[in-house]
C-alpha cells in the first residue's frame, strides 16, 4: 500500500487523540460537573470560594478539558414549556394611552369639531365620534399630529398610527409597520424578563429561546414540574399604586367612569373601587427584597427610582389620611391607610404573605412585568427518576450493543475486524468528544443514536473489506488488494453518507427537543464515521500491511 | 485457515428476478394493504399530534386500570384512556401506567388546577403513586406537527430523490423514491394494524429508515453503475444479478450488524423508548429487502440508457468547428 503522507498520519493520530482527551471527562460524570459548578459558582462571586467550592473544584484538575455532554430534559427531568405571548394585548395598552391624548389634541379644536366621545370598538383599535362630522378634515389632522415615525428598519418611512374616518368616527390603530416593531419589541421583552426571572429562580443551564414570530421555548432542566415553570414566569407581576373611592362588597357594583372594581386578595367578598390611573407602577421600582413587617409577619419591601420616588413622596404628602391600593395583576394586595409623607420613595407591602410567597413576589417585582399574556401551547414535565432509569437502560444497551457489534466483527473477519474495532471505538470516542465541546445536549433518543450509528458505522469498513476479499479473489497480492479495496469502495461510502446526512439534516430542522437531540447525534456520527472507517482504518491496515509484509492475507 | 462466520456464501448466484412478480406484487398488494389500513384503522396518535396530555404513573403498588378509571370519572375530564406499561427492564415492584386525556375544545393545555385534581384522585386511590413525566400538547401546537411531519418526510423522500438522480440516472431516482415510499408506507402499516403509538419519535425513526434504506440502495447502484461500464453487452436483468449477488454478502453483513445494535437497544434501551426502535428495527428489515427486491425491480421496468453516453463522448459533433 502507498504510506499515507507524513503530515497526515500526524493529523489522523492528532484528531484521535483529541478525541480520547475530549471525550474523558465524561466517564467522571458527576465530578466533572461538581468541578465545573464550583469554578462557575467562584467566578460569579469574584474569585472568592468557600472551602466546599474549593474541595469541589479539586475534584478534577484544571489543566484537563472539563467539557461535558450537557443531558437533556429526558436524562435529567425538568420541564418543557411552549408559550405564545399575546402580542395584540400591547395593541390594546398602546390604543388606551392614545385615547386621552387624542381628547385633548380634539379638544383643542372644539369650535370646529364639537363634541369628543370615545365610541365602543375591538381592542387595539380606538374609535371617536364627534359631533360635527363636516369638520373631520380639521379633526383628521389634529389627530394626526400624534403620530409619529416607525423606529425600525423595515418600516422607516411609516407612521405608528393609521388613521381613518368612518362617518363621524376617527378610527385609529397602530400601522402594520408599527405593529410589526411592537411585536418586536413585545417579544424581546418578555424573553428577558423570562430569562431574569428562570435566573433568579438558580436553576442550572435553562434554555430559553424565540420561536417563530410570537413564541418561546422555555426548557428548564432540574425544576420540579411545568405547573411550577408556569406560575414564575406565566405571572404577569404588574404592580400599581392607586387612588382608592371606595370599598364594597358588591360584587357587581358600578366603579364608575375611568374607575375599576378589584376584588381584594385576601379578604374574599370585599371589594375596592379605585381610580384606573395608578400613581406609580411597578417599572419605577428598582429593588424589591423580602422582608418581615413590624409584626414580624413577611412582607416586600422596595424602592422606587427618583421619579417613582417624587410621585409617591408628592402623593403620599398630599393624601394623609386616605387609603391607596397596592394592586398586583387586578388584585387589591392591601389599601394601607396613609399615615404620613414618604419622601424616601421606599416602602413595604404587607398582606397575609407566607415566606416562599414574600420571596416570589420579590423575585417578580425584580424582574419588572411582563409587557403581554401569555398562552402555554406544549407542556412536559419529566420527573429526574425517569431520567435516571432512562440513563440506566441507554448505557447498558449501549455496552451491550457495542460488545455484540464488536464480537460480530471479529466472527466475520478476524484480525481485520479488530482494525474495524479500533476504527469503532475512535468513533465513540469523537462523537462523545465533539458533543461535549460543542455543548450539544444529549437526550435518550440521541443515546439510541449513538447505539445506533456503531451499528451502522461499520457499513463504511464492511464495504472496504468485501471489496478487498473481492480483489484478492481476482489474484491481486495483499497490498494492492487492500489499496484497490478502499479506493474503489469509496465513491459507495460517500454517497450512502451524503444521503445519510440529508435525513439528519431534515430531522433537525423538523424536530423539537429530543429528536434534535437524535439528529445530532446521527449527523455527528456519519461524519465521524466516515473519518474513523476510512481514514483510521486505513492507516491501521497499512501499519500492519508494512510492518508484516504478509504474502497472503485472509479478509 | 482460520474461522470465520459467513451468513452469506463466498459466491452467491441468487436469481432475485425469478420471483419477480410474486415479490413485486406482494409488494404492491402490502403497501396498498398499509395504505386501507390507516385509512380505515387509522393512528394511534401521540399526544404530539392529537394534542391533550399523558401522565406516567410509577407505583409500588400493582396498577389497577379500573380503580384508576373509577377514581378519575367524576372529574369529568372527557376522552380518557388508562393503560399499564409493561416492561422487562421494570424492578419487580415496578407498576407504571399511562393516564391520557384527550384534548379540550377551546383548550391549550390542561390547567394546572386540572393536573392537581387528576393527581390528588390518582393518589387517593394508590397513595404510593408518583407522576415521573407529565406531557401536555395543545391542538393548535399538535397540527402544526402533523404537518411538519408529513412534510419533513416527503421532503427527504424528495432530496434523496433529486441526490441520486444527480449522481445517477433518473431511472435509479425513480427506484430509490418508490422504495423509499414502501418502506415508510409498509411502516406506517404495521403501526396502525397494531395500533401501537404514533409519535414524533416515530417520524424521527421513519427519517432514520429512510436514510437506512437509501444508503442500501446507492450501494448497490453504485456498483450497477460500475458494472454497466464494465459489462457493456450483458443484458440488463442478468447485470443486476450479478450485481445484487456480488454486494449480497456486503448488505447482510450491514443489516446484521445494524439489527444487533438494535435489538441490544429494544430489549435494553428500557420502554420509553422502544416504539421509536421498534420502527427502526422493522424499518431496517424491510429497507433490505425493499433494495433487492423494489428499487431494482423498477429500475428494470424503466430500463436504463447503455451505451448512448461513451459513444457521444466518443465521436465528436461532426461540424463543430465550421465557424471557427
């Protein structure tokens, strides 16, 4: 056989090797992720470490790879959740601040347009009667004076309204170009204040990602069940300060003009009419922390921004006396009394809270609210035992598997099963290697995968040694045999592969969670596979060729 | 001479045309067979594409599907189907049941107040029980992957389709793709005849076999193509013979291999799952035998174009350079 070239041998014993090192962290699973936990956990806290982070971090010596194959949600339990945020619910917020803007811009032309009444219509469009409907050019462009220019790239040259007569009606909505940035930013929004929120919660590596235009794929591994994934993120957390009129216990009282009627949250039965604009919101706080109230009995406090701050300190000065509602997601938390002046622009929330519910409205409060509702499309939860049988059962398939293939190899060709062996275990060794460097997670059906392809991988070495045991049948002598036997056997092996890698390629676009996790696994192994059978084996096969210089050889 | 295990003959003169129409047929007959199948039988659907939720139940106790039933029917919770998982893997005190509830109108996702119900009714019946995975599709979510499915599979079926005609002959496209649709209908088949479940895994194992069988087929064209160079007078059917024979030993060996690594896998791989290698491993069975007895055979039908191309090459346009 023609020796392969120096630099290549180099590079074939190279790429082993990094295999063999890559791939080694992962046989000390758990230490390795002790270590890894450890470093992240020192780093965070700016070099400083505790003696058990310091014992942790000794578990595995620095200077080794300590990249491991991240398990997914099926390994490892967690849970799995598909959200659609309501986007049109911005829509709906953006149409109810307009409309007293657009009262005033109309006002101020009220010799020409007469009366201004808001008419009823669907959410997110605002539709005004006047009385003078032969002024609506006048009133047309008084209302279009709140229009403003889209801020995006795609609908530059837009405005953010649209606006229309209709009879004596002014029908406004947000433009589609307006509504295509909103929805933008809606969902840039709520992906952050998911993530902050999945944060502050402490689990390890969630995922959190957009899909499509209006949805988020949340995967949390380790949390106990969806029901809990929900109830932190799915909370809206919209906090208010509002003047209250009056309390009731008529459930279908009349609030009145620009009042609502909120149920309070503890006292069932008891109702609050406040005034629809709040004082302050939640987006002007800038820390909230769970705390105990003079009783001793849990509470939040917090801390509003400077002009959070001078609202409440004008409010509160202004107001000795009266109740105001601290409102969460049109719940009455509790309507203190005002006792007096809080200029400091800090406060406590107090109500029948219990620690873990002080601690999770904090963490909400922190974490701002989220700009639109949501809609859970997909839930899974997988409980960790599950996970951990699944492990279980994957690995031992695997180790039998391996061992029957390998045992098959050597029946059906002796020494030169064994030089297909090496080129199988080199090919375990780098699709373990590069999904743990490339941080691709790996999932049961993904374990089926790896199983799967040493089944398949040695088709590429099947190939090459029929068509070796074809030559020397022709009378060729061993070497040549050999060298004809990998060379012709090649156009076979790319092309079988080639189409091998279109179906992974599909079933990753298509696949969701696990059977992405089984593409990457197949795409991985065909093309480690390709290298090991060809590449390894030959260079195996030629060492031994060279060395021994057999006069016949048996396949 | 030393040992060594041949489950194929060193030389094999096998005529897999002499069949050809019992074969061909019965093939034809199975796959249109699959087709009445599923279209009277139908799917049994995963909550993937039927949309609603399955709760896995685990218990030390033995699982009692009337107890069960019993103690979730005044929840009202409409379509509901309990059935206990049985696996040999399973410890000896080891009693799981699957609990599936069938999609609400109107809903996406059963409430987490409905989910505390179902367990609390379950836990009242078996305190010992526990719930080690909950999985919940809404129908807007679980149409939408039916389609992907089905479009994800064709399109495979489609690029394969297009990659072999563009490194062979439209004729072998034709053979591979309507190879490629016995497999995966004949799959499908025996999915719905059994009424085993039908799940996003189960698409994943159909794109597997796809790859699977294809990659028996090219191999096998690949050296039919060698061959037609070779050979320029032998007739067609006589060359696929030949061919087939030749690759024989090669495409046992790799089925072999595959089969093992499967089976390692169903009897081990634990209940989660063994419907996705279960697909896999009827799949591999029939994507062999789809190579030799459904590709060639229509390959065969269609005939391939010999000798046209090298004579082309061989003489060049006669008045080629007039203008020159």
């Amino acid at each position: 056989m023609t020796p392969t070239a120096t630099w290549k041998r180099i590079l074939i014993l190279a790429i082993c090797a990094w295999g063999l090192l890559a791939a080694m962290p992962n046989a000390f699973y758990s230490r390795v992720e002790l270590h890894n936990d450890a470093v992240a956990a020192i780093d965070k806290a700016d070099g400083i470490a505790t003696p058990e982070q310091q014992a942790a971090k000794a578990l595995w010596p620095s200077w080794l790879p300590s990249s491991i194959m991240p398990l997914g949600l099926d390994l490892r339990g967690g849970a799995h959740l598909l959200a659609r945020v309501e986007v049109s619910d911005v829509y709906k917020a953006r149409m109810e601040a307009l409309w007293p803007e657009a009262r005033d811009a109309l006002r101020d032309r009220r010799d020409q347009v007469g009366a201004v009444r808001r008419a009823p219509s669907p959410d997110g469009t605002l539709r005004v009667t006047i009385s003078n409907p032969e002024a609506m050019p006048v009133a047309l462009e008084a209302v279009r004076t709140l229009a403003t220019p889209v801020i995006s790239l795609a609908g530059a040259g837009h405005n953010d309204i649209d606006i229309a007569a209709d009879g004596a009606d002014i029908v406004i909505q947000l433009s589609d170009a307006e509504k295509t940035a909103t929805d933008d930013r809606t969902m840039q929004q709520s992906l952050e204040i998911i993530r902050n929120r999945v944060d502050q919660a402490g689990t390890r590596e969630p995922t959190i990602l957009r899909q499509g235009s209006d949805r988020i794929l949340i995967e949390v591994p380790g949390i106990g069940s969806a029901a809990e994934l929900k109830s932190l993120i799915g909370t809206t957390a919209k906090l208010t300060f509002n003047r209250v009129i009056n309390s009731t216990t008529d459930a279908g009282a009349n609030p009145g003009a620009r009042n609502l009627l909120l149920p309070a949250k503890d006292q069932p039965g008891l109702y609050y009419i406040i005034e629809e604009v709040p004082v302050v919101t939640g987006e002007e706080l800038v820390d909230a922390q769970p705390s105990f109230d003079q009783n001793g009995k849990p509470a939040v406090s917090f801390r509003f921004d400077g002009a959070g701050a001078r609202k409440f300190g004008d409010y509160t000065a202004a107001n000795i006396g009266t109740p105001f509602a601290i409102v969460l997601d049109n719940q009455v938390i509790s309507a203190p009394v005002i006792q007096s002046h809080i200029p400091g622009g800090s406060g406590i929330i107090t109500g029948s809270f219990t620690v873990e519910e002080s601690t999770e409205l904090a963490v909400l409060l922190r974490a701002g609210a989220l700009p639109a509702g949501m809609e859970f499309l997909e839930e899974r939860t997988i409980g960790p035992e599950l996970g951990a049988d699944s492990i279980a059962a994957g690995k031992l398939a695997a180790i039998i598997g391996m061992i029957a293939v390998v045992t098959y190899m050597v029946l059906s060709y002796g020494l030169f099963g064994w030089f297909a062996n090496i080129a199988l275990a080199a090919n375990v060794l780098l699709i373990v290697a590069i999904l743990s460097s490339i941080g691709a997670t790996l999932t049961l059906p993904g374990i089926a995968g790896i199983v799967l392809t040493m089944g398949m991988a040695v088709d590429a070495n099947v190939l090459i040694f029929e068509r070796i045991r074809e030559e020397l049948r022709s009378g060729q002598p061993p070497g040549r045999a050999a060298e004809s036997g990998f060379d012709r056997a090649f156009s076979a092996i790319f092309d079988s592969n080639v189409t091998g890698l279109l179906t992974a390629l599909i079933m990753f676009w298509i696949g969701s969670g696990p059977v992405r996790g089984f593409a990457v696994t197949m795409t991985i192994g065909i093309l480690t596979s390709l290298f090991t059978s060809v590449y390894v084996t030959r260079l195996v096969v030629e060492i031994w060729l060279n060395r021994r210089r057999p006069k016949t050889i048996l396949v | 001479m030393a040992f060594r295990l041949k489950l194929v003959p060193t030389t094999t003169n096998i005529d897999f045309f002499r069949w050809q129409w019992l074969t061909f047929g019965s093939s034809i007959v199975t796959t249109l067979a699959s087709i009445a199948c599923v279209a009277i039988l139908g799917l049994n659907f995963g909550v993937d594409f039927k949309g609603g939720t399955t709760i896995r139940t685990e218990s030390t106790s033995p699982v009692d599907v009337g107890l069960y039933r019993q103690a979730l029917d005044p929840l009202a919770l409409g379509d509901v189907t309990i059935t206990e998982v049985t696996d040999p893997t399973f410890a000896a005190d080891q009693h799981v049941a699957q609990v599936r509830i069938g999609a609400r109108e109107g809903e996406e996702a059963v409430t987490p107040e409905v989910m505390l119900e179902v367990e609390a009714a379950l836990k009242a019946v078996d305190p010992a029980i526990t719930f080690p995975s909950v999985e919940s599709v809404g129908p807007k979510v679980s149409g939408e992957l039916i389609q992907k499915a089905v479009l994800s599979v064709i399109l495979a079926s489609l690029g394969i389709g297009a990659y072999v005609w563009l490194r062979f002959e439209w004729q072998f496209a034709v053979g591979t793709v309507a190879s490629l649709a016995h497999d995966v209908i004949v799959t499908v088949g025996v999915f719905s005849l059994f009424q085993l479940k039908f799940d996003l895994t189960i698409v994943a194992a159909l794109l597997t076999i796809l790859g699977y069988s294809v990659n028996d087929t090219v191999v096998i064209f690949d050296r039919l193509r060698e061959n037609l160079a070779k050979y320029k007078t032998m007739p067609l059917r006589e060359m696929m013979n030949l061919t087939a024979n030749e690759t024989l030993s090669r495409t046992v060996m790799t089925a072999t291999t595959t089969l093992i690594a499967l089976t390692a896998l169903i009897i081990f791989g634990g209940d989660v799952i063994r419907g996705f290698v279960f697909a896999m491993l009827f799949g591999v069975i029939i994507g062999t035998y789809s190579t030799l007895y459904v590709a060639k055979n229509i390959v065969l039908m269609l005939g391939v174009d010999r000798g046209d191309k090298p004579k082309k090459k061989a003489t060049p346009p006669e008045y080629a350079n007039i203008d020159a």
